[in-house]
C-alpha cells in the first residue's frame, strides 16, 4: 500500500541529494540570486542624471533683457559642463561623447518675439540609443516648457508694473469724472477731454501688455485665461470712451444725472479690475493650472525596490526551468530512464517525484531569496505570508512544468540549457521587465502572458506592494498556465517512457 | 522452442522445458534503415545461466534491450514472463533487474544512496530496505566505500554497485549486459559466483559477453555474430558441434602411422585431427563410450598407453570454428 507514495519519493531524493553533494552550488543558488538582487538594487538607478551639457551662447547677443539666457539659467535641469560662443567647437565635444547634448541659445528673443516668431533653442545630440533618446526629447522639452512659463512669469510682471502705472491714471480719471457734476459745462467737457486722453493711454498701455503677453504665450494660448482677462480690460476701456464721447456729445444739452452716474461706474468698474489684475500673482498668470497627485496605493516602493518582484519572479522562473529541462535532459544521457521504463513506477509517479524533489529545492530557495530580501531590503508583504507562499509555490509549480516540457521536448542538455536561456531572454523582453506590458501589441502581449514571469511578476507585486489584486486577470492566467503545463508535462513524460 | 538453426543447435534441455522466462521469436531490429538482428529466436528458462555470446558489433545488446521491451522489434515478437515485453504490467516489471553496459546511476549520490534510490523506484519500504542495502553493499564488498560518491568509485566499483542496484529488490530475472567487460580476473570469478548463486536460488541470468571463454560458465549459449544466432546449445554441446564429436588425446611412446590408421577405423572414432609420433588426436562420436575401445585396442596392438584424455577445445577455438562453418 506504501509502495506508490515510496516509489514517488525516491526520485524526488535524487534532485535534493544532488544538489546537497555540491555546496558552492547550493551556495550560488541561494545566495548567487539574492546577490543580483542586492547589486541591483544598490547598482542600479531608477532615474536618469542630468544629461551633461554644453551651453553655446549667441556671439553677439543682444542688450539686457527679460528673455535672455545663460548658463546659470539652465543649470536647474542640465549639467552644464561648458558655455561657449563656439558652436563647431561643442559640437565636435558632442561627436567626441565628452557630453550628451549640446544647447544653443538664440541671439536675441525678444527680437524674434517682436516680430512674431518663437525664438529657437537648437538641441543637439549624439545618441543611438532610443530610448535616451525619447528621454532626452522628452526632458528637453518639458524643460524648455518650463522655460517658457518662466518667460511668462517675467512678463506678467513686467504687465503687473505697468497695470499699476494705469490704475493711477485710471484712478485721474475718476477724480476728473467725479468733477463733472459740480462744475460749469466748460470745465465738465474739459475734464472729459482730459479723461478720454488719459483712457487712450491706458488702452495703448492694455494693448502693448497684451501683445507682450500674447508673444510669450504663443499662438496656441489665445484663449488663456491671462489674455482672456486683458481683453475684457481693454473691452471695459473701450466702453468707457464710448460713454465719454456720448457725454461729450451730450454736455450742451446739459447731462442728465443717470448718464453721469453710469460714466462713473463704468470707471469704478474699471478700476476694480485694474485692482484685481494688479493684485494678480505673475506665477499664477503664468501657469493658471496646477496638478496636486495623491497616490492612493497602499504603498509606493523606493526605485528600485519596485522592480525586485520582477527580478525575484524572473531569477525563480530560470533557476525553476533550468534545473527542470536539465534534469530530465541528464537523466536522458545518464541512460536512468532505462532505469525507470524497467522499474515498476509508472511514469506519473516518477515525475511526481521529480517534481516533488525540485518543488521542494527551489521552493526553499524562492523562500530563501525572498525572505533575505524582505528582512534585508525591508520590503513590505501587505497581502501577508500565506498570499506570498501560495503565490510562490504556484509561480515555481509551473516554471518547474515548463522545465520539463523544455527538457521532454529536446534530446540533449545542451539543446534544454539554450532553450531555458531563451527563455529567459524572451522572459526579460516581453516579461514587462524592460517595457511595460501596455506597450506590447496584443499578439506580443499574448506571448508575453505564456511567459510565467509576466503573470508571476503582476502577482507577486500585487501580493508584496498592494495587498490585493488590481485585476484577476494575472493570477488566472498564471492558474492556467499551471495546469496546461503541469497536464502536458505528465503527457510528454509518459510518452518519453514509452518510447521504443 | 524455436531455434534459428534447427540442423545445427543440439537441444539439451528437456522435452518438458518450463515456459521461457524470456522469448524472442523470429525477431528482427532495425535501426537507422539497417536491420542490425533479423529472424533472430531464443528461449530462456528460469533458472538458467544464458550467454549471449559474440564479437562486439554483434548485435548482443540490442537483443538485450529488444528482449527487455526497450526497443520495439520491426518484426517478431519478444515476450517476458509470457507477456508482450513492451508491455509488461507493473507487477512483471518488478521481477527485472537490469545491468546496463554503462553506468546508469546517479554520479552525484552515494553508493548508498544511489542504492536507497533504486530501492525506493521498487517501492522497498525503509526497515527492508536498509537490511536490503547492508546485505548488497558486503556482498559487492562495497560497504567501505557507501560514503563515497559514484563518481569518485573506480569502473570495477560501478560495475558492482550497477549489479548490487539491479539486485536490491531481488528479481527473477536479471539481465546483464556485457558484466565483465574491462574487470579483473578476480572479480570476474566473482560476479560468475553470483550468477550461479542467482541461478540456484532457481532465478535466471541472461547475460552478454565478447569473452567466449565465459560460455563455458553457462548453462545455455547462444552465439551471435552478426546479428543471428549462429548456434546455441550447452557448452558442451556447442563443442561437439564445432567439432562434429568429442576430441580424445591417446599418447603411446610406440604408437605409429599404422596403429593411428586402424584406430580410425574403430566404429566410434569418427577421425584423426592431428596425429606425431607417440602422440594422436581422435574425434570420437562419445568420449565415455569410445575411450576404453581405443585403450583396448591399442593394447591389442602391442603398445603400451600411456595416457589417454579427453581434450577440450578452448571456446575460441570453438566460436571460430562455429562462425567460420555458420556464418
């Protein structure tokens, strides 16, 4: 009665035994992995340096003004290494790989501005690489946007000075309004004359603020809130030199109180935003919209520490499959399946035992790595220990019928070690290691999810970071994927058995 | 039983033989395209020591593995215990114990433990098994050495430790291939003796070999070359037919051409192989029957004999004479 589960354990003694016979492997093994992890984790960085920089400066540049840049400038988002009038010169540097980029600066923006056209930052850069590439696009670009709100920052303050200016003048005009009820027809059409003067000046005042305003915003910024504000202004200046001209017209057949009444009020209304803008913040007009990101996530890892479920997923799923494809490969050459065709275990109750041995070997080791990492690297398990075993044991129960597949499916060691390590490769491309797995087409995305890295990654992340599953769809995948290769394992090895 | 070559095998075994053990009837073997065994039959049964006799190259060990259901037969039909061996139930498969020609086990485990392993494939439970391993582990004078890992054991050590493991779970059958290949004489004579053990206990051998001489250990050969058997029978009976009678050696110091002449001319004496002066070599249907009518009449003759014997060819002698006739 005791003789199946016997037969069953008896290879399952091999694969521990083996592995206990040779200590530096069980060594690199355990702490082999454990020690990628820790290098990776100390070695790698999440995000990027500045890019080194060489700042080319306009040979002549133009006199002192709000736009000009320099070096210092760029400084908050570049390493400069170097500022030079001498463009040929960084770009042989750039050529040479001294630095990543090379930024040169326009000669005079304001002049390009005044003329209506943007002024251009030239970037130049030296790289093969794509994905810098993409970065430093992207970089350069957020940066030179921030650049541009600070243009703007400066011109609206620049706007705020002159705003104040004309809310004085505005302010003599009211004082010229008020005069108009108590004084003769002679004096109020005087006061009028000298009230419309002041007005033209203020809406040249509004006019020249809103072009300066415009220039910086650019075209695409026509209806922003800054502009938007001005034009009512100078809408509101307009209305009131209707309104003085009306009266102007009116003052011989002596003005009636209510239209004096209106006049006044359309300048206090004036005033009033002339006070509103003036009290408006330059930051505020420069950048009308900002974004508060709260992270509802249970728990935000630290850099690299998010990409440890990866590389701990994908260090488990190659040891799993390798020491599996070999392991029924080295039995192969040894001749011992001979041993086993002969013997009276059935083909399901020697690879149960294969697999309980190896189940049980790099299940200790998983546990092993992840334990040092959570105790060493203090990684938090919000979905709790049992969610991390059941996790594991599932995520190394399928790698290991991988493995076998693997192994089953070639002839030699030689041929299962090449094809755990394309494994591997595939593994790292389309696991969502390297790229997200939103970025794959679907056909790709398919084969990605064959992988058990991909789900076994989502599902020790969740079950490490989160404590719950965003969705089901991984964890079902990785369930499946079990049972397929667990079934076609048990297949392929019986027919390996009663092979002739 | 059928035998491949009825006209020349001298069937010893008795009317009443038992079933075989193990029957290959009329099997042939192909591999790569290329039949390496055609029309090949034998039967072995229990409590035999059988041989598989041949040059190497000839075929031997693809009969063994035909015979134990490792390899499928293009035709014919090989049977264990009276079932197909391809699909031997498990039971049946607990009475084999094979001894590849290499080392089959594990080179990172122990002597023991590789032991404990087979031990364990056969379903042995742990109290049995340990009695089991101790008994083997003398018995292949290897219990110095159960520590040691199998990689580290020299060829003859493997060789013993492969037999101690197809042993542990004392079958009724056990198949060894080529046993004695690259060991010494000394545990040669060893694994002979416990061949012949194996067999009084009333299980059966069936072993290969490329030293003919070991036939004469055998309770039963076959020769092979290739890939046919050429003839079997006993030893002995091999002998007789590679000779065509029993060799008889008489030394007289007064023996002659014409007294060598007239004891060819006796009724059992089938001729003179080689003959000196004083000294004859006779084949002679019976060496029992004939001997005393050879020492008679060469007495009768005047000469005094000196001695008389029944010589006995060497198995090489034998084999070569066999393929040279049969092949």
């Amino acid at each position: 009665m005791l003789s199946r589960p016997i037969r069953a354990v008896a290879p399952a003694s091999v694969s521990v035994g083996e592995l206990f016979r040779q200590p530096w492997l069980l060594f690199i093994v355990i702490f082999g992995p454990f020690l990628i992890l820790l290098a990776f984790v100390v070695g790698a960085r999440v995000y990027r340096d500045f890019p080194t920089t060489i700042v080319v400066l306009p040979a002549q540049p133009a006199g002192p003004s709000s736009l000009q840049m320099n070096g210092k400038d760029l400084d908050n988002f570049l390493r400069v290494v170097d500022t030079t009038t001498d463009r040929d010169a960084a770009l042989a540097r750039l050529h040479r790989g001294e630095v990543k980029l090379v930024l040169e600066l326009p000669p005079d923006p304001e002049a390009a501005i005044a003329k209506g056209q943007q002024a251009q930052i030239n970037i130049y850069t030296n790289e093969i690489d794509p994905l810098a590439n993409s970065f430093f696009t992207l970089f350069v670009e957020s940066q030179i946007a921030e650049l541009n709100r600070e243009a703007i920052a400066k011109t609206a303050a620049q706007t705020k000075d002159t705003v104040g200016r004309l809310k004085g003048e505005v302010d003599r005009a009211a004082t010229l309004l008020d005069g108009i009820e108590n004084g003769s027809v002679q004096e109020q059409r005087q006061h009028l004359a000298e009230a419309a003067t002041l007005l033209d000046q203020i809406d040249a005042g509004l006019t020249q603020v809103q072009q300066i305003a415009q220039l910086a915003l650019g075209p695409a910024a026509a209806n922003a809130a800054p502009l938007a504000e001005l034009q009512r202004e100078r809408d509101q200046v307009n209305r009131l030199r209707n309104d003085i001209r009306q009266l102007d017209a009116q003052l011989a057949l002596a003005p009636s109180p209510q239209q004096a009444a209106q006049l006044r009020q359309d300048v206090g209304q004036l005033q009033q935003l002339l006070t509103q803008a003036q009290s408006a913040n330059p930051t505020v007009l420069s950048a009308p919209f900002t974004a508060q990101v709260t992270n509802v996530a249970p728990y935000v890892p630290r850099g690299t520490d998010y990409f440890l479920p990866g590389v701990l997923a994908l260090i488990v799923q190659h040891l799993a499959l390798t020491l599996a494809a070999v392991s029924v490969a080295r039995d192969r050459r040894l001749g011992v399946l001979d041993l086993y065709r002969l013997s009276p275990a059935s083909a399901g109750e020697v690879l149960l035992g294969k697999y309980l041995g190896l189940i049980v070997m790099v299940a200790l080791i998983a546990a092993a790595i992840t334990g040092l990492a959570i105790i060493a690297l203090g990684l938090p398990v919000l979905g709790g220990l049992p969610w991390l075993a059941s996790a594991l044991f599932v995520f190394v129960l399928t790698s290991l019928a991988y493995g076998f597949v693997i192994g089953l499916l070639t002839r030699s060691e030689e041929t299962a070690i090449q094809l755990s390590m394309l494994a591997l490769i595939a593994s790292v491309a389309f696991g969502g290691l390297l790229a997200p797995l939103e970025q794959l087409s679907k056909p790709l995305l398919g084969v990605a999810y064959l992988l058990p890295v991909t789900a076994g990654k989502i599902v020790l992340e969740a079950v490490m970071f989160r404590g719950y599953f965003v969705s089901w769809v991984a964890p079902v995948v990785l369930v499946l994927l079990l049972l397929v290769a667990l079934a076609l394992s048990f297949r392929l090895f019986a027919t390996e058995l009663a092979r002739r | 039983m059928t035998l491949a070559t009825p006209d020349r095998a001298l069937p010893t075994t008795p009317v009443s033989t038992p079933d075989p053990v193990v029957a290959l009837d009329d099997v042939r073997l192909s591999y790569d395209g290329r039949d390496v065994v055609d029309g090949l039959s034998l039967a072995v049964v229990p409590g035999q020591v059988y041989g598989l006799i041949g040059p190497s190259g000839a075929g031997k060990t693809t009969v063994l593995r035909a015979a134990l259901g490792l390899l499928r037969p293009a035709a014919g039909e090989a049977r264990l215990f009276g079932r197909p061996a391809a699909a031997l139930p498990r039971a049946l498969r607990a009475r084999v114990g094979y001894v590849p020609q290499d080392f089959t086990l594990y080179p990172h485990l122990t002597v023991a433990e590789n032991l404990n392993f087979v031990a364990g494939l056969y379903g042995i439970g742990w109290l049995r098994r340990r009695r089991r391993i101790r008994e083997l582990l003398a018995l292949m004078e290897l219990t110095d050495h159960r520590r040691k890992l199998a990689h580290n054991l020299s060829g003859g050590m493997q060789r013993r430790l492969q037999l101690a493991a197809a042993l542990i779970h004392q079958p009724a059958l056990v198949v060894v291939d080529e046993p004695t290949a690259g060991i010494d004489p000394i545990l040669r004579a060893r694994f002979w003796d416990e061949f012949r053990a194996i067999a009084e206990e009333g299980r059966t051998v069936l072993f290969t070999t490329q030293y003919v001489n070991e036939a004469e250990l055998c309770d039963y050969v076959a020769l092979v070359a290739a890939g046919r058997v050429v003839a079997e029978g006993t030893p002995t009976a091999l002998r007789r037919l590679a000779y065509g009678g029993d060799v008889v050696d008489i030394s007289s110091p007064d023996l002659d051409w014409v007294a060598v002449q007239r004891l060819a001319r006796l009724p059992l004496v089938c001729r003179v192989e080689q003959a000196s002066p004083g000294w004859a070599r006779l084949l002679v249907e019976d060496s029992a029957r004939a001997t005393p009518g050879l020492v008679r009449a060469t007495e009768e003759m005047g000469r005094h004999v000196e001695r008389v014997a029944t010589s006995e060819p060497s198995f090489d002698e034998v084999f070569t004479r066999l393929v040279k006739r049969y092949a």
